[in-house]
C-alpha cells in the first residue's frame, strides 16, 4: 500500500467521480482507477460499487475511508513536523552537560525554552574529553564544557570564566576572608581528579602551583566531593580545588577561598564544525544573553 493510493482513494471517495478526482489531482483518469484497483486488491477488499451510474463507497469503503484519512492526516503532520525541525522550531537537542554549572545553566535552558518552547533539550552528563568526541562525532549536537582541548570538527565558543576556589583546612585559613596564596599550601597533599576527566582544568592548576614556585604533591583522588571534603581536607590531610558554583557543598571545618594568584577556568560551547543544526546557534544565543 502507497500513501498516493490512499490520497487517490480518498479523493475519489469525497468527490464520487473518478474523472473529477483525477483532475482535481491533475493526473489522468485511467491512473487514477488503476492505482485504486491496485489498492482493492492489495487490502483484498472493494472499496467503491462500479454498477450505478455515479460510484458510491461500498460497505467496506465506508469503513476503511477513516483509517485512510487517519493516515494522510498523520502524513501531513509528518512532513510538517520535519519542516519545523529543518527550521529549528522543534527536535531534540542533546546537550553534553557537567556538574557545577548550577544557575547559569539553569538560566541558559530557561531562555533557550522561552525561544523554542517546542524543542525537547536532552542534558547529558559526561567528562570533557568525552563529550568533545561525542559532539565531533554526532553523537551531542552540542557541549558545554571546561578548559576545553583543540578537538578536531569542534569549535568551544568562550562564554565565562570561573573562578576556581581553593578548599583548605579551616586552619590553614586567615580569619580576614583574603585570598590563599598557593604558595602556603607547598607541604599539603592536593586532592584532584585524574587528568584524563579534564587535562585542562589539571594543567590549568598545575600551571598555577608552578607560577607559584611549587609542585603540588599528590593527593587522594577526587571522587565525591562531599565525602572528600568532610573527610580528607576537614582533617588537614589535604586541600582540593572546587568551582565557585558548588561552594555551597563545603562543611564547617573546610574553609573556602580564592587563590593568590587567581585560578579562572574558562567554560564554553562546544559545536560541531563546520555547524549540523540551526538549533544549536539557537542555544548558543541563548548562552550568551543569559
């Protein structure tokens, strides 16, 4: 069964004639009838009685004429939903996303939906390098990330800076609220992911313990940061760094600060080059309004 079939069967059925449904498809007649015998004998049913002098829909065609309309109608809602999607009005957008971004995010996707309310975004998470290959490769039509690498068919659109706070030991901290100098912290451990979750946001502190006229020593790796934070650094054995945003998760006996020199971690977009889907510079606007 082909969809003209049942757009040549409906036709006739509405305006029972076969010369006048023809025309109003402007093709021949004999097409017409050839197309609905056709489609007879594909259901194994007759839809139209022949023997009066204008064709009327026989029991079974009065019958299948809903599912035929149900059918077009479903097309026709096809092709415009695929028109929309072509124009970004409507999709799914799978968006690679990263602890921390807190209200930022919050308030990117809340813009992004004022502008496309019919867009369904897909947030997942995943590490930096990881998300750079998935959105090269198709797989995320766009990313945000951190400190992010030169990846081939991508291209990380700067939107902010972040700045880095150094979680220390409540002790290792002035009462006057400065900044720590990296420098003080040369003899303490320093907790942090493996620099294949994010080789960028690593050297970036590497960098900083460097300029700062030290190596940091090895810590315990970073895996939840509560656990760490309430374990770990309270009881002196280590200082971590964490992002501004997630400042809210620090215990009593940890204290948060700035660093002397300052750490700043520049987050992006990340988007396919050359660009696959009008949607994502919607996201992008989106992310930079916000």
């Amino acid at each position: 069964m082909e969809l003209r079939q049942l757009t040549y069967f409906v036709t006739v059925a509405e305006l029972r004639h076969f010369g006048r449904a023809a025309e109003a498809l402007s093709i021949v007649q004999p097409a017409v009838s050839q197309q609905i015998a056709r489609l007879e004998r594909e259901l194994g049913l007759v839809l139209f009685d022949r023997s009066r002098r204008q064709i009327a829909l026989t029991a079974e065609g009065e019958a299948f004429l809903p599912h035929a309309r149900r059918v077009l109608r479903a097309r026709d809602r096809a092709v415009g939903a695929a028109a929309d999607i072509a124009a970004g009005a409507s999709g799914l957008l799978r968006v690679g996303s990263s602890e921390g971004l807190g209200q930022r995010l919050e308030q990117i996707l809340a813009a992004f939906r004022r502008r496309r309310p019919a867009v369904l975004l897909e947030l997942i998470p995943g590490l930096t390098p990881a998300k750079l290959a998935a959105v090269a490769a198709g797989d995320l039509d766009a990313a945000f990330v951190r400190a992010a690498r030169l990846t081939a068919g991508v291209v990380v659109h700067p939107l902010w800076d972040e700045p880095l706070l150094l979680a220390v030991p409540a002790e290792r901290a002035s009462a006057t609220g400065d900044a720590i100098d990296l420098a003080a912290l040369a003899d303490l451990p320093l907790a942090q992911t493996p620099r294949s979750a994010n080789p960028g946001v690593f050297d970036l502190v590497a960098a900083g313990c460097h300029a700062a006229g030290f190596t940091p020593l090895s810590g315990p790796t970073l895996g939840s940061v509560q656990d760490l934070l309430a374990g770990h650094v309270a009881a002196g054995r280590c200082w971590t760094v964490l992002y501004a945003s997630t400042a809210a998760m620090a215990p009593h006996d940890v204290t948060l600060r700035p660093a002397q020199p300052a750490l700043r971690v520049p987050t992006g977009l990340a988007v396919p080059d050359p660009p696959r889907r009008a949607l994502v510079d919607e996201l992008l606007v989106a992310a930079r309004t916000s």
